[in-house]
C-alpha cells in the first residue's frame, strides 16, 4: 500500500471517530459497586488523556493500569487505556486493553470502533472488516461505521462488498455525499475513472464548497495523469478549508514525488499547522524530514524525525525513515541499528518498508562482522 493510500484510509477512520466520545467517560459510570479509588483514578487518567501530550499520555497510562489493576470490571478504564496505548503507538497492548473493554461491554459502540482502528493500525484488515460488520450489525444506522467498512474493503480490493456497504448508506439517505465520495474512490482504485468522475461531480452538485469533494478530484486527476489539474482541485480544498489537512499533504506528497523537495517542505508546514490529530500531525513531519533530507538538510531531517519520536517512541514511519537518514546520510550506521529493530517490532505486519528495514539490518551486521578481528 503506497503511503499515501494508507494515509486516507487512516484518516476515513481518525475522522469518523472523532465524532464518537473517547474521554472522559466519568458521566457512564454510576453504581455503589464502583471502587471509589478505581473511579478516581480512572477520571483523573481520562482528563489527562483527553487534554494529550506525551507527558500526559504517559501519566494517564500509569493512573489508568492503576484503576483497572484495583477494579478490573472497569470497562471504560480498559477503553481509555487502550486509547492512550494508541496514541502512543503501542498497538499490541491497545488491542488486548480494548478488546477486554469490548468483552466487559459487548454493546458500548466505542470499544468496538477503537479496536478496529487498532486493527487496521496493526495491517489486520481482515479483523477490522469483522468489527465494523459487528458494529454496523448492532446498529444499522452507524454512518461512520459503513463509510470506514466500505473504506477497509477497498482497500482489501473488495469491490463488490465495498460498494454495498457504501450504498446502503445512500440507501438510508441519497443526499449523504460522503458515500458518494467512498464510491467514488472505489471507482478510481478500480481505474474505472469515466464512472468515478460521474460520482464525484453528482457529490460536487450536491455539495459546491466541499474540501474533501475537490480533494478527491485532484486524486482522480493525478491518478489520471494530470498533475496540473489536480494541484488545481488541491488548492480549490485548501481554499476553502485551510485546515483540511489531506489536501495539504496530498500536494506535499506530489511535490515529494516529482523531487520538488523545497516547495514539498512548504506544504508540508501547510500540513503541520493544519494538524490538530497527533498521529496526523507526526505523519507530516514525517513528510517534511524526507523533503528536508532531500535537500541536504540532514541535521533539519534529523531533528524533525526525533521531534515525532519524542511525542510517540513507536512511530513506525519515523523509526525507519530515521534509520534510513542515519544508515545512508549521516555515517552512524551502527546507531541505526536500534532503530530498525524498533519500526520492526511496531510495524503492522502489511507495511511496505519492513523488507528493506531487514535488509539493512542484514547489511549493517553482516558489514560490522567483516571488520571485526
């Protein structure tokens, strides 16, 4: 899956999610069975989590494992740790923390919607399908759940299964442009782009000032070879919506494409000021280390990767991007070494870099054995 694929296809859930309620959960709690110091620590690690930041995230793990180690019933302590795992790229311990909420409370929609985010994080499309059909199956009305369902079976190159997800919501209501928006982009990844162009401008007549509308026209264009238009359709979505992040870091990821490395670095910023999720806020400074290193700018690039890792130790894409500076830019090979074990034992098993991230494992070991007495 190219990056940028796997970018909008995080981003169908991240944003579908937003709508649901992750922290704090205090107000679902009631009962005198409720441990009194489990309650406590458990609002004050949903606070924590709900405000963010690295150090607050590594809090409210600590405060939450406190809650459910003393009340283990505590469903929505379970729900916000694996939260907070999440964020923290921890997505082994988020999934077993989740799925005990999901267990605890089989028909809470939010433990079910996070776990297939973890899911999908973790390359296990399959298992994510299984939990948005569980999900939709408890609630037929669940338009997020459809449209990140649809979204999964694209990916999985599901067409049929996808199309039927994405029109069961036109069915409930024809007028919804985000399927419409789905269906297009199960068109364009089938090549069929005569149809999908007929989809999006029936979404576009709908709906004339949408960012994702034109964003999803200038990827219909550059899939089609018309990298000019489609910068046109990303500057029409920047313009009407300066924070619509894809639009900025599909520019980006063009300019990256075609070696602009300068004017990538720029959207990239774009990007970053328009982030207010810090998993998309780390992927554009992903971004903007390979413009930047691109350019020369080594010690930039290497600053910018460690500024993602501060924030979130396990980000696969800046541990190996990282590694890569390090190994083949900088000299300090054998730093790299670390760096590469790390993306390997946090990145889903689906993720494009893992074959090189072994191969240069296999070269820096095998190159330090030969200069060895």
């Amino acid at each position: 899956m190219s990056r940028r694929r796997a970018f909008a296809l995080a981003l169908a859930l991240s944003a579908c999610g937003a709508a649901q309620k992750t922290a704090p959960h205090a107000a679902q709690v009631t009962g005198d069975k409720r441990d009194n110091r489990a309650m406590s620590l458990f609002v004050e690690g949903a606070e924590l989590l709900a405000r963010g930041g690295p150090k607050r995230l590594a809090r409210a793990e600590t405060l939450l494992s406190e809650a459910v180690a003393i009340d283990a019933t505590l469903w929505e302590a379970h729900y916000d740790l694996g939260l907070t795992l999440r964020r923290r790229d921890e997505l082994e311990r988020a999934r077993a923390a989740l799925a005990r909420a999901r267990d605890l409370a089989p028909k809470a929609s939010e433990p079910l919607w996070a776990l297939a985010e973890c899911e999908l994080a973790r390359g296990e499309r399959q298992s994510a399908a299984a939990l948005l059909e569980q999900l939709i199956a408890q609630d037929p009305t669940h338009v997020e759940a459809h449209l990140a369902l649809a979204a999964v079976q694209r990916e999985r190159g599901e067409t049929e299964l996808a199309l039927t997800a994405a029109r069961a919501l036109l069915i409930q209501n024809p007028r919804e442009t985000r399927a419409l928006l789905e269906i297009g982009r199960i068109y364009r990844a089938t090549h069929a782009y005569e149809v999908a162009e007929l989809v999006l401008e029936k979404a576009r007549a709908l709906a004339t000032d949408s960012a994702p509308i034109y964003n999803e026209l200038g990827l219909l264009a550059l899939d089609r070879g018309d990298t000019q238009l489609s910068f046109t359709h990303f500057g029409k979505a920047e313009n009407i919506d300066p924070r619509f992040l894809p639009a900025h870091m599909n520019k980006a990821s063009v300019l990256l494409t075609a070696g602009d490395y300068e004017q990538a670095e720029q959207a990239y910023r774009a990007a970053i000021a328009a982030a207010s999720d810090p998993r998309a806020l780390a992927d554009a400074r992903v971004g903007l280390g390979i413009a930047q290193r691109g350019q020369g700018k080594h010690k930039e690039a290497r600053a910018t990767y460690e500024k993602v890792l501060e924030a979130q130790p396990a980000h696969p894409a800046a541990l190996f991007d990282l590694g890569v500076l390090l190994a083949d830019f900088l000299d300090r090979r054998q730093e790299a070494i670390a760096l590469f074990e790390r993306y390997l034992k946090s990145a889903s098993t689906s993720d494009s870099h893992r074959a090189s991230a072994e191969r240069y494992l296999q070269d820096i070991r095998m190159s330090a054995g030969e200069r060895a007495p």
